[in-house]
C-alpha cells in the first residue's frame, strides 16, 4: 500500500533552529481546551477565503489559550505558516492520527 503524500511533506524543518525553538516554547501535545483533534491526525483546514486546503498534519496545540487574541484558535498545522493557530472548526478530518 502507498503511502499518502501531504502537502507538508515537502516542507524540511528539523534543522531550522526558529522552528524547533517555536515547538519548545509554544506548542504542546494536549490540547488547552477541550478538542476533536490530536497531533498527527491528518486534516483539511479551509482558510478565510473558504478555500480547503488538503493534507495537513496537526503539529500540536498552544500551550496556553490567549483570552484578549484569537481564543478558539489553539492548533498548530505543519504548513508554511505553522506558527498561525487555527481553530478546531475550520478543520475537517481526513485521517486520525494512529
């Protein structure tokens, strides 16, 4: 069987020191508030131009929720903004993670 190729999987950060410095400092692997998803569950996020965007994996979830900021947004998705939280319900399950 083949295996699924993701959007992210072009994207090669484990060398990028700011990229594993975001994960240490803001990216946890429980979700901060109640939520369908885990890391390594497979998505479609649509954006706010409501266009869907295939074949995301889900990183991790703010360590903390931001009361004042964006508070529903708290998962991260390895793409080319993985530093911008999405929330829950612009996503859409493709495969959970196993």
């Amino acid at each position: 069987m083949a295996t699924q190729k993701l959007a992210s999987d072009s994207l090669d950060r484990n060398n990028c020191p700011s990229f594993q410095g975001f994960l240490q400092r803001r990216v946890s692997t429980q979700p901060p508030a109640p939520c369908d998803y885990k890391v390594g569950d497979i998505v479609t996020v649509t954006n706010g131009y409501g266009i869907e965007i295939p074949g995301m994996r889900i990183l991790g979830f703010e360590k903390k929720i931001d009361p004042e900021w964006r508070p529903t947004c708290f998962i991260f998705l390895d793409w080319d903004c993985y530093w911008f939280a999405v929330a829950q319900d612009d996503l859409k399950l493709e495969k959970a993670a196993q």
